[in-house]
C-alpha cells in the first residue's frame, strides 16, 4: 500500500528548468504589488529576454487590462513551447525539502507536494482535511480560470500550514540534507533572499507519510482542539494562495463533468502541486494586510461609516478600533460592541457594503503598513492599518467559526511570499 494513498499530500512529478538562470527564472507570486506596477516594470527589465515564470503568470495587477486575453494566449503558447523546447526535467514522485532564507535572515523550511483536490474544500464550514482560512471571493475565480483551464503546467504559489508544534513532519529533514540530491542554490531578485531545495530519498518520503499519518490521526486531533467524537480531522490550513488553489479546484470539477468517475483518479487536474509549511516554524510571521480605498472623499466614508455604525466614537475605546490616515491626516475610530471576531470583519462588512453603493470606488489590499501610508498620500484616497492576527489563532478559528475574512492575514512581507520555480504537467 501506497503510504500517502490516505493522506491529502503526496509525492509529485515536479519539473524544474533547465539551461537557464535560476534568479531571472524566478519570479515572486502573481498577486504582490499590485498598485506598484514601478515593481514589475523592474522584474521585466530585469528579466530581459531571459527564459522566465514572468512568461507564464498573469500578474493580478493586469488581470483586468485591456489586453488580457492576449495576455493569457501568449502564456499559453509560452509554457507549451518551454516543453515543446524541453525546457523541462521532470523529477518523478518527487518530494522537495526546501530552505529560503529571507531578508531577515531567518530560514523558512518547507516541502514541495501535491495537495488531492478531491480532499480540499473552500466553502465556509467545510469539513475536508485541507480547508481555506479566509473568505473566497467567487467573482476572482473565474479570471483565474480562464487563465488556468488550457494552461498544459501550473506554478504554484500555494502554501498549506501543518499545526504541527512538535515539529514532526518538516523539521527533522533539516539534518538529514546529506542523504538528499541538492537541486538548487540561488539568490532571488528584489530582495527576496536566498532559495535552496533536495530531493527526498525514498527512506525519508517514508518518515514524511508516517509522521504526516501521526498528525492526522482522528482521536489525537480532537483530543487537542477540544472536539467532539465525529469532529472532522483539519490537517492543513491554505496559508497562502487561497484563490489559486480554489480555481484549481474549479478547474478540476469542471473536468470532473465530462470523465467517467472511474478516471477521476487518473486525472492530473486532480492534485495541485503546493508548498506545506509548519505553524510553528520560527521564521513565520503573521503579518496584516492593510486596505487602501482609492476613488473617494475621505471624510465621507468615515461619514458613511459611522451611519453604517451607531455608536461609533472617533478616536480610541472600547471595541474594535481601526486606525486610518490620509494625506497627512492621522487618525482612528472605535465600533463599540462588534459583532465580528476580529477588527479586518468589521472593516470589511462595512466596506463591502460601501463599495456595492459607491462602483467608482476601489479597495486593494497592501502588505506593509508604509506603502499603504504612502498610497493613502495621494488624492481621494484612504488606508485603513490594521493589528496583525495571532498566528496561534489559525487553526481553532477556522475549526469552530468557520474561514476568516478575507485577506485577514499575510505570511510576510511581499518579498518573502513564494517566488515561482517549481512546475507540474495538468494536461496529458
């Protein structure tokens, strides 16, 4: 018997380039910067005609251009003509430990998989092993589709997280990279650090399922969270990349309509190939995510927020306070009584509602809370800065209320999310 065929994660034909430049082939995940297009004009520069991901990923701040479905045909044709050109070495039923060594210095350790679709659910209240942290936003998946559904590779920048305390699973191959084939070790551009990864022996994938099977385990999982007897086991949380890996799982359902179930299995829609981290690792940070509303009258919102709030006090109290500036204004109002968990559900309810009323109104969402300053500088605009979550939050919050709202929480700064390299085939 297969000894991950119970669990959600498994081994992966993962393809890595080659002939290439590792630091120019590298590119961070698509959905950074998106109001800092002065960053991705400098990748592309950077880049030159040198074989890259910036070829095959759409980033997020183009996603709604005028040229988008030529954007997605050029993709497309891009990674087929990198394999066509056998730009490709495919690692069979291969697990990649992996070391990126941030800014900070500090090192963030994980392991390249794939993650079972059939085992992942995004809806809120779902009870699959792997689930989303935060809310989906359904009218983002299909933009996403329509770049994914004739892509032949997928590059992943999904990160599940493990709520693994005693450091079982990832942790222990740290001392083992001597027995493990070194694949790569390069420097990544735009202060993004320093990336290293193995390839696993068939010995040590055999510790990852035992140890992975161990966390799984239904009555220790209970136990733990304080559950009753038929609670579902939640083994990985979505840390990162949670509308990628729900329009995979579109994908994969719309694929799903048109095979017999018997294929189910055999298609490599199926699994989506992701990075799984460790809660607990050190280098983890949880930082917030900031929202700036461009295309409004400052003082009017805060007007309209407090219309939308009865109650509300200016200025700091008691309840759910949320900090905001503009211009060279500073300043911070209280929601007495919240009805949410958490600040970010509270600003987010009335901004939803806000922006339904007000179209020419747009909200993004901004890692660091100076760029979100320096964004609120500019005319008709306002940055709401919001506390960080803590990360010994996660996991209870999504087994007893459910996803978070979205974009609650960051793993970083936007230079330390996961840079593209990795690649996997989804179409025979």
């Amino acid at each position: 018997m297969n000894a991950f065929e119970s669990l959600p994660f498994r081994p992966a034909d993962i393809l890595l380039p080659k002939d290439c430049e590792y630091s120019k082939w590298s590119v961070v995940a698509c959905d950074q910067y998106t109001s800092q297009p002065e960053y991705w004009q400098r990748v592309a520069e950077y880049v030159g005609r040198a074989p890259s991901t910036l070829r095959m990923i759409l980033p997020e701040s183009c996603l709604e251009g005028p040229n988008v479905e030529t954007d997605i045909m050029d993709i497309n044709t891009t990674m087929s003509r990198y394999l066509r050109e056998g730009r490709f070495v495919c690692h069979p039923d291969a697990l990649f430990y992996v070391e990126r060594t941030l800014d900070n210095g500090k090192v963030r350790r994980g392991l390249m998989g794939m993650v079972d679709l059939e085992q992942y659910d995004y809806e809120p209240g779902a009870e699959s092993m792997v689930r989303a942290t935060e809310g989906t936003v359904l009218s983002r998946i299909p933009p996403r589709v329509a770049v994914r559904k004739n892509a032949p590779i997928e590059l992943p920048h999904v990160m599940l997280l493990a709520d693994d305390p005693q450091k079982t699973v990832i942790e222990p191959l740290a001392g083992q990279t001597g027995e493990m084939s070194l694949l790569y070790d390069f420097d990544l551009m735009e202060g993004g650090g320093h990336l290293r990864g193995w390839e696993l022996t068939s010995e040590q994938k055999e510790q990852v399922a035992k140890a992975l099977t161990a966390l799984a385990d239904p009555e220790t999982f209970r136990k733990r969270y304080g559950l009753g007897e038929d609670a579902p086991v939640l083994l990985f949380a979505v840390g990162d990349g949670n509308h990628s890996l729900a329009t995979a799982k579109e994908c994969y359902e719309r694929q799903k309509r048109f095979t017999p179930p018997e294929h189910w299995a055999d298609l490599p829609a199926r699994f989506a190939l992701v990075e799984l981290n460790n809660l607990h690792d050190d280098s983890l940070e949880f930082e917030p995510i900031h929202r700036v509303v461009f295309g409004v009258e400052p003082q009017q919102l805060l007007e309209a927020m407090e219309a939308y709030y009865p109650g509300l006090i200016h200025g700091e109290g008691e309840g759910h306070v949320l900090r905001y500036a503009w211009g060279d204004r500073q300043g911070a109002v209280t929601v007495p009584n919240p009805k949410a968990q958490l600040p970010v559900g509270t600003l987010q309810r009335f901004l939803d509602d806000y922006l339904l009323k007000h179209p020419n109104c747009r909200v993004d969402y901004i890692h660091g809370a100076q760029v979100a300053r320096e964004l609120a500088a500019r005319k008709d605009t306002i940055a709401f800065l919001l506390p960080a979550m803590g990360k010994e939050e996660l996991f209870p919050t999504v087994i007893h209320d459910g996803v978070l709202p979205r974009k609650t929480f960051s793993m970083g700064r936007a230079q330390d999310k996961r840079f593209y390299l990795e690649a996997r085939r989804i179409r025979d």
